[in-house]
C-alpha cells in the first residue's frame, strides 16, 4: 500500500499514505501560507510528515471533486479550510500519515503505531471503566487511545481529558466500530461512533460527527 483512498460516502473520504513513497512528490498546489509554513519547520521527519499529510488531504478532496483550498490551525490547533469550507481532520505517525474530508460535518482522525508501553501508560487516558473491560493487550490499548483521539479531534477544542471527559463503551479487540461520548463539557451530551482499521502494526481511528 502506498496511498489508500476511501469514499465514506458523497460527503466525505479518507486518504493514508506510506511517508517514504511519496517524499519526492509535488507540493505546488499548497498555498502560499502553507509554504511558508512548511519552510519555518526545521527538523526533517516533521517536515516530511507535515508535507505527506498535505497530500493525504489533497487525494481525499480529489475523491470528492473538492478543489484544495489551503489549511490553517485555529486557535485550538484544529485545521480549518482557508475558504470555510468543510472540515479536515489530519494525523501521522512514523512511516504513515492520514487525513479525512467531510463537506458539511466535523471530522477527527488519528493514526497509532502498536506499540508495548502503552501498556504501562493506560492509567493515564483511561477511566477505571474502561480498564475493567480492556484486555491486556497493546492492540487493545492502542484502540482505546486512538479512538479517544479521534472524538477529541473532532469536538475541537482544548482542555478535554482523555481520562476524565471521554468515555467509551466497552468493545472487543476485533471491534470495528467503537461508541464513546464526552461528558462534563459543552458537547457531554453528543455521542460518537469511531469507525475502527487495522493495518500492519497500525491502528486507524475516524469519525464523523
């Protein structure tokens, strides 16, 4: 797999690219504050997932006959259309990165390595609930987050608590979908759905509000 592409349906679409496929790429259609800040970003592997999460973008709007508009961090550190426009949500993680295009509803998206120490860190973005039906397992584990990662996307503001304000019901590690909601918040009465992709050693969390 170097790119895939997914219609979710005539709203929205996901794209995942393999970093070291496409390094050499074509930027052009970025706009001119994009370049600017893709210039101002020193480190090399930062600046290779930020440039290849730009076309992850670029191929899920081309999904939907959606011109690039350029993208911007709010306030919140959430990407925002230049035009206002839609919703975007973007996310990487070593070797991969992803992005997700809705036209009219909030998107998060999160990509995550599996990996063994999440194991030692559960009690930090877990409630006791949720380690009460999670199995001992990374893959397990890295589900949780990424799904918690997704729904904190997608709400879009800071100061939420992985641990304290958003909880999921319980689901199997074979589970491809994921239900949650935030509680003690605006949105405490808004519940989500996580659409759930397993991949090589990578978990892939989306959902659409």
């Amino acid at each position: 797999m170097q790119t895939k592409i997914e219609k979710i349906d005539s709203s929205s679409a996901l794209a995942v690219k393999i970093i070291e496929s496409h390094e050499d790429q074509t930027l052009d259609f970025l706009s001119f504050r994009e370049k600017l800040s893709l210039a101002n970003i020193s480190h090399s592997d930062k600046k290779k997932e930020w440039a290849i999460a730009r076309l992850a973008i670029y191929d899920a709007l081309k999904a939907l006959d959606v011109p690039y508009p350029g993208f911007y961090k709010d306030e919140h550190g959430k990407s925002q259309a230049m035009n206002g426009q839609g919703y975007v949500s973007l996310s990487h993680t070593p070797g991969f990165a992803a992005a997700i295009f809705h036209r009219e509803l909030p998107v998060g998206i999160d990509m995550d390595l599996i990996r063994e120490k999440i194991l030692k860190i559960g009690f930090r973005f877990l409630d006791p609930e949720e380690l009460n039906f999670l199995e001992k397992d990374p893959i397990h584990y890295t589900m949780a987050w990424s799904a918690k990662e997704s729904i904190f996307k997608c709400q879009g503001k800071r100061g939420v608590s992985f641990r304290e304000n958003i909880l999921l019901e319980p689901f199997r590690i074979d589970a491809q979908k994921i239900k949650g909601k935030i509680r003690g918040t605006d949105f405490a009465d808004h519940h989500y759905t996580v659409d759930v992709r397993k991949f090589e050693n990578v978990i892939l969390t989306y959902t659409i509000w």
